[in-house]
C-alpha cells in the first residue's frame, strides 16, 4: 500500500487484490508485459490472485514463478480446464481485500488505473467502477482507437439494454457485491461480465465509469475467437438472462441481440470494417 503525500496530510488507499486467469493458450510475452503494468501501479495490489486454468505451458509457468518473487502473486491451479467464468468465480473467493480490480493477462493496466478506481470506490456510493480503454495490435504506443462507456448508473442502466456498457478488462468492484450475486461470475462464454453485470442491475448494484482511458487492450485476434455456434448459444442466453429479470426490458435488448447474432456469420473484414467506422472513436495521430 502506497501513501499518497500533499503538502497538509498523507493518507493510505484502501488495500486492493488484482485478479486474473492463464490457460493453455497465454502467451508468455503478454503476460510478461500485463505482469509489468501492474508491478507499475501507483497504487501497489495486496495480493494478485491468478488462476491457472488448465494445462499451462512451462515458459508460462516459468514466468509466473519469476514474477511471484516481485509481485504478491497467489497461485490458484485448477487441474483441468473450467473457462474463465468458473476461474474468475474460484479466484474471487480467494481474494482478501474489499476491492477487486480485474486483470486481462493479453493488456496493459495504465500506472494510475488501481488509484482511480479504488479512490472512486472509497469516496462514492457504487459497487461497480469501470474506465475507458484505448485499443492496440503490437506496440502499446500506437493508439488505433478508444472505447469510450457511459459514465453515470443511470446512463450505464439505459445502456446495458444495447450493448455492454463496461470495458470488462478495466472493472473494480467491491468483493462482497459481487459474491452476493449468487457467487458472481458463472460459466458464460464470451460474456461472463455482461451476463454479470445485467444480474448486478437487477440486484441493485450501483455502477459509475471513469471517463479515461487507464486500459490498453490487445486487439490482435479478439474477433476471429468470438464466432461460432457456442457465441450464438451465449447471445441467447444474455436474452433470457434479462427475460428472467425484465420481460419489458428483455423486449428492448432483442434489437441489438438480433444485430449481434447476424455479425456472427459475417466476414471478418466486414466486421472488422463496422467496428473501426462505427464502434470505435479513431485516435487523431
């Protein structure tokens, strides 16, 4: 924990744990620039809670090991593979701390991502913080576009009916929330944090973002894993998972349910087309 020093007082952040997933296809070289962005934070993690889901390859592990005498990493190993919903769902009864800041082991955490968002949850009435991103292909430095998210509850509820209105790899949350959500995460591929969060709203968790980009996401091969039947069997379920909370709001999301699904089976320069014109704010060089 880090004090944070003015010319009149120093004061302490609350305590926070960072947690996070690898399987058998985390690439040494993205984990070893995530594990980077986090020995950097300002705001320095309790513990980093890490899941090895599944078979993991031993430069991978080599390197865990290596970080593990610089960071407070706690190993979780599951024997065989779960997904990440049900990783993320053991990793987070073992995290300590009130606040839990979710890693992506392919990004990079801005130094003062783990600052803004634990003071946000200390000084605001929410559960739920996100951030904006900037995405990236190979070099961090080079911004291609921004995703930015509606900033306020009330304009993140209107639009969480359309689309997921919180950059996943960016969250914190307050632990205890979560877990009250009938354990939090669940098996839900593709959309383990959507179908989260739309559970969070009806429970009456309350959500804010944080009008900055504090995440670098990788972009690299994102969109040619989200294709297939098994995303299409996810894109019905987040349908019945507002039907069984709203049949009024699960009305409104069959728009953008039904636009999703049609993406599914187009071709990837087209899609990848649509998401540069129309979803991403474009970084000025």
């Amino acid at each position: 924990m880090i004090n944070h020093v003015n010319k009149k007082k120093s004061f302490k952040l609350t305590d926070y744990d960072f947690l996070g997933s690898i399987y058998k296809n985390t690439i040494v070289s993205e984990l070893a620039e995530t594990f980077e962005s986090i020995k950097n934070q300002s705001h320095r993690p309790k513990k980093v809670i890490l899941v090895l889901d599944g078979f993991i390859k031993k430069e991978v592990l080599d390197l865990v090991d290596k970080y593990t005498k610089i960071l407070p990493i706690k190993k979780i190993t599951l024997k065989k593979n779960v997904g990440l919903g049900i990783a993320l769902r053991k990793g987070l009864l073992e995290c300590e701390s009130k606040i839990v800041l979710r890693f992506d082991t392919d990004d990079i955490n801005l130094p003062r991502r783990a600052e803004l968002i634990v003071t946000e949850i200390e000084n605001g009435d929410v559960d739920i913080v996100g951030t904006n991103i900037y995405e990236f292909e190979q070099n961090p430095q080079i911004r291609l576009s921004t995703k930015r998210m509606p900033s306020t509850h009330k304009s993140i509820s209107r639009a969480i009916l359309f689309r997921n209105p919180i950059n996943h790899t960016s969250v914190g949350f307050l632990r205890n929330s979560i877990l009250k959500i009938n354990g939090g995460y669940r098996h839900f591929p593709f959309y383990e944090d959507y179908d989260l969060w739309i559970r969070a709203l009806y429970s009456g968790l309350k959500f804010k973002n944080i009008n900055k980009e504090l995440v670098a996401l990788r972009v690299t091969n994102q969109r040619e894993r989200r294709r297939g039947i098994k995303l299409l069997n996810s894109e019905l379920r987040l349908l019945l998972t507002f039907m069984q909370h709203s049949f009024f709001h699960g009305l409104f999301f069959i728009p953008s349910c039904f636009l999703r699904i049609i993406f599914i089976f187009f071709p990837l320069n087209i899609i990848s087309f649509l998401y540069k014109r129309f979803l991403r704010i474009k970084t000025k060089t």
